[in-house]
C-alpha cells in the first residue's frame, strides 16, 4: 500500500498482538502504531501505547478518530478454555467487541474515512461435523464451544457489514499458534507451548491432550505473515469476507514429544487428558487453504522441526508457569 497507514491493535498485550506490534511498527514506522490493551502495562515497549477497553465504544471511536486510524486489528478476546470457565463474559467480550468495531468502521465509512479492520476467527468455529481432514473453506460449521460459536458468529458479522455497509473487513481462521513472547494463555492448542516450558525446565510434561490429538497448528512468524499478507492484499483480491482457512503444520502431542526428544533426548511426556480433550475432539485436523492461496497467495514456510528448534532457542522459562 502506499499511503502511510495508521494503525491500532486491540489487546496488544495478547499471543498475537504482541508480535504484530513489532511487526508492523518494523513496516510502516512504530509513530504509526498505536498498541491498545485493557492493561496499562506496556508489556512489550510499544512505541505508543494506550489504555483501551474494546467494549468502551465511545472511547473507541474517539480514539480512532484523533489518531485517524486507517486500519484495526481487533484481538481482544477469550480463547476456547478459559471461554467454558465464564461463557457469558467470553461471548459478551468477544462479539461485543467485534461488533463495536465494526460500527465504528460503518460510521467512518459514512463520512468518507474508510477503515481496514482485521478480525481473527479460528478452527474452533469448526465441529463434530464438519469433516476433520482437510477441512473445506466451506463447510458444516457447528462449534461446540462459547468461544468457537462467537468465532462462527463473528464470521457471519464480517461478512454481514462487507455486504451491508462495505466494510472492508478480512479475517483468517487461524490454528492453533505456537509462540515463545507471551505464556500459554487459555487456549486448548496450548498444550503445544507448554510442552516447551516443561522441556527447556527439564521436566516431564504431562500433556492434558491425549497423544493422537492432531490439531492444526502455525508457527507465529508464519501467523503473523499471513495476517499482514491479507492486510495488504488489494481489496479486489479478497473474495472470502468471513474468514480464511490458513493451514501451517498438523501434529499431535506424541509428535511434537518426538521432534523434542530430537533435540533434547532426556524429554519426557505423559499423558492426562482433561475437559479440552473433548474440545479438541470436536475440531479440525488438517486445512484445507486452497482459497487462501489463490486470492491472496498464501503459502506457509515453517515445519515443525523447524518450529521446534526454534523454540527450544527462545522460550524463557521464566515467563509465567506452563498450564
Ligand atoms: N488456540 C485457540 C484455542 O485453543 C484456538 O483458536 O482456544
């Protein structure tokens, strides 16, 4: 793109906004990118930085307006686990602030200052029916979770007000993402970052996902290319207004322990399925991204030994105790 973008991340201080803070401050200079999160701790140094409650719509579209902000990343939200411990915070945090930003966008649209918003949804708006090897971009969708079925609603909202209102809206269904910045957090693809905590500490991990769970998976540097790759798409190329399938790699738990024993042969895993287990259950197991690649050119780089070697070089163990 060439005009200069101005840009604000919501929940910046999670998994994902924590990286593509950096990223996209590296691309298009850190004074154009404002990091919001409901925390005043500025975790990561952002170069700007605020404070932001995304169900603060006023507050919301006051700042967007100030900064005259051209692009939102709205991250904020509950991942699957910690959904099912508070169903009705997590469906009211995680629509509500979607459908904040989404007004404000229409109400930019309507006085001619257009805004680019980046929602992400995730394989959890997937379930027991739809079919679990390469998912279709088009499916049966029947999320079993509060978190997969305010992703599934989100989805048809996106769409919604593109077709509605016009607003330019783009969002992928991500894997799991596996990270070393931030601590697992809640999710029940977790598991695959623990794993890394127990590894580098030199204890067993005992995993809360049986050993065959395979589950779609994406190594962060690839999440965050493929989100800025939609981002910069041209409008015209972007035929899917819900969401992107975006496949990474697939494992399960016994071969993500094998690629670590690779490396660190003294590891050891155990086995203790709990509640996620039939969470993970109910999803995907491979992605099918054709859709992906051939609008916005999708193609992901990283494997898991890969991931796996870097990882084990950067994941500080001191940062929260794995779940
Ligand atoms: N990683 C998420 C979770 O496990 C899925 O989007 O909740």
């Amino acid at each position: 793109m060439n005009t200069q973008q101005r840009i604000l991340v919501i929940g910046a201080n999670g998994q994902i906004g924590s990286e593509l803070v950096e990223a996209l401050a590296a691309q298009h200079g850190a004074q154009n990118v404002i990091a919001a999160d409901i925390s005043p701790n500025n975790l990561y140094n952002a170069a700007r930085y605020t404070t932001l409650n995304v169900l603060d719509k006023a507050a919301l579209a006051a700042l967007v307006a100030s900064e005259e902000i051209t692009q939102v990343y709205q991250l904020a939200a509950m991942l699957s686990a910690t959904g099912e411990a508070a169903p009705l915070k997590a469906w009211t945090l995680n629509m509500d602030g979607l459908l904040n930003i989404l007004e404000v966008a229409r109400e930019r649209n309507a006085v001619g200052k257009p805004l680019r918003i980046f929602w992400p949804s995730s394989i959890a708006a997937f379930g027991p029916s739809t079919p679990a090897q390469d998912t279709p971009q088009t499916t049966v969708m029947d999320p079993t979770t509060i978190y997969g079925i305010s992703k599934l609603a989100g989805e048809r909202l996106c769409e919604y007000y593109f077709i509605k209102y016009g607003v330019d809206v783009r969002s992928i269904r991500y894997p799991g993402i596996i990270s070393f910045k931030s601590p697992p957090g809640g999710g029940t693809t977790d598991y695959a970052i623990a794993i890394f905590h127990s590894a580098l500490r030199g204890e067993r991990y005992v995993s809360f996902l049986g050993p065959q769970t395979t589950l779609p998976m994406i190594y962060m540097p690839d999440a965050i290319r493929a989100t800025i790759e939609l981002m910069d798409a041209p409008a015209e190329l972007i035929k899917v207004r819900s969401a992107y399938n975006v496949a990474g790699v697939s494992f399960n738990p016994e071969q993500l322990a094998a690629a670590i024993s690779r490396k660190l042969p003294d590891f050891k895993i155990a086995y203790q399925p709990d509640s996620r287990q039939a969470i993970a259950d109910t999803w995907p197991q491979s992605l099918d991204d054709a859709a992906a690649t051939a609008d916005w050119g999708w193609q992901a780089r990283i494997g898991i030994d890969e991931m796996v070697a870097d990882m084990l070089a950067n994941v500080d163990v001191s940062l929260g105790k794995a779940a």
